[in-house]
C-alpha cells in the first residue's frame, strides 16, 4: 500500500524522466506524464518495477520489440506498449 500517492508520483516522474538515454526518457516519462492520474495504485507499484529494469532491456522491448517475459508480465506492459509519443 502507497500511503502519500502524490509523492511516490512524483518520484515515479522524476525516475521515468531521468532514466539515462533520451529515448527512455522520452517513452517511460511520457507515458507517466500523460497517464499518471488515472493509473491504479497496482499499476503505479508496477510502474515502478518496470523502472528497475535497464534502459537496453527496455528499449530492446519497446523499440525493437523483442520479447521479455519479464516485462509482458505485467498488466501494465500493454498500456506502456500501446503508448504513442504525441509531436
């Protein structure tokens, strides 16, 4: 259980901008920026699990997408993957 949810969004934010390569940064942190209030407080403790992971696993799955089990495991995965960056 979360139990301040405003600041673990806020540090969710921080670490999905701040990740170490553009890219990350632009798919991780957009997505957060652009769903953060409406995901659940599961979805929010996933979210933050999947910023465990290394930027190369990450971007061989959303970039290049190979698969990782370790990563389609969570519910979350799917909206992360149907994400699009807006121009």
């Amino acid at each position: 259980m979360i139990t301040n949810i405003e600041n673990f969004r806020k540090k969710l934010l921080f670490r999905s901008t701040h990740r170490g390569t553009k890219e990350m940064d632009l798919l991780l942190g957009g997505f957060f920026k652009e769903n953060q209030n409406s995901l659940s407080e599961n979805e929010l403790l996933e979210f933050e699990k999947i910023l465990e992971f290394t930027d190369k696993s990450l971007s061989d799955w959303l970039i290049f997408e190979k698969p990782n089990n370790d990563l389609t495991n969570f519910l979350i995965s799917k909206k992360i993957k149907d994400f699009k960056i807006k121009p």
